[in-house]
C-alpha cells in the first residue's frame, strides 16, 4: 500500500468511528443507522487490515496518526474529540484483524460513553480491541534507581539462564524448558513495564557472552516489536521463547567454527546453516516446549522473497514470530562488535532491512521497529546542534530523527546538570552526530540501568 493509499484509509477509518460514536450516542444498538456505521467502520477497518494485522490509532501532541503515519489532514476537523480521548486516558487505540461487527459495535458505542464520562477506558479493552496510553510514555519512562538495579539484575538472570539453557540442550540433547520459562516470564512483564528501558539494557554487550547475550537481546527486541502490535499474555511469552531458542540447533555447529575469530569460509558456512534445521528437530523433541519455537528456529533465516535458508524452502507467508525474530536477529548481529566485524551503525543496519527493494523483510514490520528503536536508539550518547551532549531516552514515532534525550555534559564531557528534552517539540535543536562515550568516561546506560 502506497503511503497515499495508507493516509487515505487512515483517515477513513477515523472519520467511520466518530461517525459511529455519534450513531451511538443517538440509536440504540440495534438501530439500522447504528448497523450501518458499523459495517462502513468494518469495511474501512478492513483495508487497513490488508496492510497489517493490527491498525493502530495514536494521539500524539493533537495530532492523529494510524501506525507510524500522521493525518494532518484531520487536524482541526475532529474539534476537541482528540482532547477529551486524551483526558479519558485514551492515546492509543489498536484493533485487531478478525473483529467481528457485534464486537466492534459495542467498542464503539462504549467508547462514545468513556469520553463523555471522562473515564473507564480500561473496560473497552475486548479480545481485538485494546485501549491505552502511546507506547513510549509510561514504557519508555526513565526508571527509578531500584527499578535500575532490578532491571539490570534481571538482564544478567536472563544471560545466566541462557547459559544454562545452551549448555543442558548441548549434553542432553534439550534445552532446559523451566530456565527458558522463568527468564521469558520476568522479561515479558519488563517488556511490558518499560520496554524502551530494557530495549536500551540490552545494548550492553560483553564479547565473551555474545552466544548468550545474543540469545537475550533477540529475545527482548522480539518480544518489544511484539508488545508494540499490541500482542500480550501468553503469546507474548510465546513469541519470546521462540525468540530466545532461534538459535539453539548451533549447539550441534563444530566449536571452532562457532567460535572461529575471523568470517567463514564457503564450507563452514554451509555447515552453521543447517542450525536452522537441527535447531527446529531439537526444539520438536523437547517436551512442554511451544509449537512456535521449532517453526521460527527454522524458518528465522527465510525472507519473503525467497532467499535465505534452509535452501529450497519457500514460504508464501511467514509467521508473525519469525519475522519478528529475524529483524530482531539481524539487527542485533550488526550492531556488535566482534573480533572480525565492527558495530555498524543503525541507518546502516535499518538499510539492510530495506535492501533488495524491501522484498526480504516485511516493511511494515521493519517501520514499525525504526519506530521502537528510531535512527538512534535508547542508550545512544548524542551531539547536540548547541554543542550539547545527551543520552538518548526514548524514540519518537512519527520522526524518528527527533527523539527523546536527557542532556548530560559539554561538548568535552564536562557534566552538566540533567535536562529532558523532546526534540520533537524542540525544532531549533537537531543530532549532528552520534558519539563515542568511552573516550568521555560516560555511561549512557546508566539511566537504564
């Protein structure tokens, strides 16, 4: 769908719900006018849905915006609904593909009597319909101190256990299902909490446990693209087991070429590629491990268009969990600095997610993570166009350009007192560049962590 196309149904979308909130607040549920509202609501809900399985409406700074895209034009014909949604607690609103018309039109008719009570959006929350504050806001708040430690504490449990995990599936043949269980329970309700905090914990890197490290970060950048879809509960966790198993079948890869310091040859190549293979053979065999695993450890490095591996498998589709998983994968490969690659930077890693004129990566999905992460993700230390450095503390939806950041110290590291800012309501101040904080003696994941 073109971005035309996209702002158009969009826009359809919003006008067909006030449309229906007015129907409701004027006809009893069973009125044909209130039914007609609803089924023209459901037609234009269902283009959406042909672009993405779930369609997210946000409220941002008066502005309405569907997914990642602003509706300007709207602004000024919704009158003061944007404010008194706002004041209900209602910023978000996410509807999922399968809704059925009974469903949507008790959404919309609670959800004309929440804005006019001014409360009691928590009870318009149905099973494809969830109601909230924009993701960013109260995820992406800096911690306390004690939430700090606990979610440093919880990020070296979640490498410990990965450990263990590798390690019994290494000389049992399975990987433990209860470390793998613990740890996804207490980093999906971290996930949940504050994501843009744990998203930014797990750019902490050391060398020596990238296996483990790798396993966590994919985890949580999996399970973060996930919660921003609205996706929770159970199948959240789900997605993160699978996330946090991608890679398991590697325990069967010879070690010295796992661990070998410099690229693989065209023979070693072809022997780490059948990891997806055993991975999803491993993962069938261990008992009380979810359907989900074996199908994304094998399928994680498939793309749409049919590259990738195993080789000759082809998908027409792949599952939400994979795709997910596998920019999760690449991203995080890229952006560590091993022995034979240095980092990339992340417009350089978003650009491989593009590559082959978007065919290999749903672009959707890859929008959607340039909207979690932006241009420079939560950890990154910035210059500042007034000779300032921040840390930056949140991405910003629709201009992932302008985040979130916390002004730290002079342009020579010289500290200078805590300021927050949104560039985004900042115009005069842009990011000239990202900058190293070793050489500075800064810890730009102290605020995280």
């Amino acid at each position: 769908m073109s971005d035309d196309a996209l702002i158009n149904a969009g826009e359809e979308v919003v006008r067909r719900l006030t449309s229906g909130m007015r129907a409701a607040q004027l006809y009893a549920a069973g009125h044909p006018i209130a039914a007609r509202q609803t089924a023209a609501l459901a037609s234009a809900l269902a283009i959406l849905h042909e672009h993405a399985p779930l369609a997210v409406i946000g409220l941002v700074a008066g502005q309405v915006v569907v997914g990642e895209t602003p509706l300007p034009r709207l602004t000024g014909q919704l009158g003061d609904l944007p404010e008194r949604m706002a004041r209900a607690g209602i910023e978000r609103i996410a509807i999922a593909r399968g809704i059925g018309a009974t469903e949507l039109q008790a959404f919309v008719a609670g959800l004309s009597r929440v804005i006019a009570a001014g409360t009691g959006a928590d009870a318009l929350n149905s099973p494809h319909v969830r109601i909230g504050r924009l993701a960013g806001d109260d995820e992406g708040a800096t911690p306390s101190s004690g939430q700090r430690g606990t979610l440093r504490r919880l990020y070296g449990d979640a490498v410990g256990h990965a450990e263990v995990i590798w390690d019994t599936a290494l000389t049992e043949g399975r990987p433990d299902v209860r470390a793998a269980a613990a740890s996804i329970d207490n980093l999906a309700e971290a996930v949940t909490e504050n994501r843009t905090a744990l998203v930014a914990l797990a750019a902490m890197k050391e060398y020596d446990n990238y296996t483990f490290t790798h396993m966590v970060n994919v985890s949580i950048l999996t399970m973060a693209q996930a919660r921003a879809l609205g996706i929770e509960g159970r199948l959240l966790r789900e997605f993160g087991l699978a996330a946090l198993m991608h890679d398991i079948g590697k325990v069967r890869t010879p070690r010295e070429i796992l661990t070998k310091p410099s690229q693989l040859d065209a023979r070693e190549f072809e022997i780490i590629k059948r990891h997806t293979i055993d991975g999803a053979a491993i993962l069938r065999q261990t008992p009380d491990m979810p359907a989900l695993a074996p199908v994304v450890a094998f399928e994680h490095h498939l793309r749409l268009d049919g590259a990738g591996y195993p080789e000759g498998v082809r998908r027409d589709t792949l599952n939400l969990a994979t795709m997910l998983c596998s920019i999760a994968d690449v991203y995080d490969a890229m952006r560590s600095q091993r022995e034979y690659q240095q980092a990339f930077p992340t417009d350089r890693i978003l650009a491989v997610l593009r590559r082959n004129d978007g065919q290999q990566f749903d672009q959707h999905l890859v929008r959607r993570f340039v909207q979690l992460m932006g241009i420079y993700p939560p950890g990154s230390l910035v210059a500042l166009s007034d000779g300032r450095l921040a840390i930056v503390t949140a991405a910003h939806a629709p201009e992932p350009e302008r985040p979130g950041v916390r002004v730290v110290a002079a342009v020579d590291g010289t500290p200078l007192p805590a300021e927050d800012l949104d560039l985004w309501l900042r115009p005069d101040l842009t990011i000239q560049s990202v900058v190293d904080p070793k050489p500075l003696g800064i810890d730009p994941h102290a605020i995280f962590a």
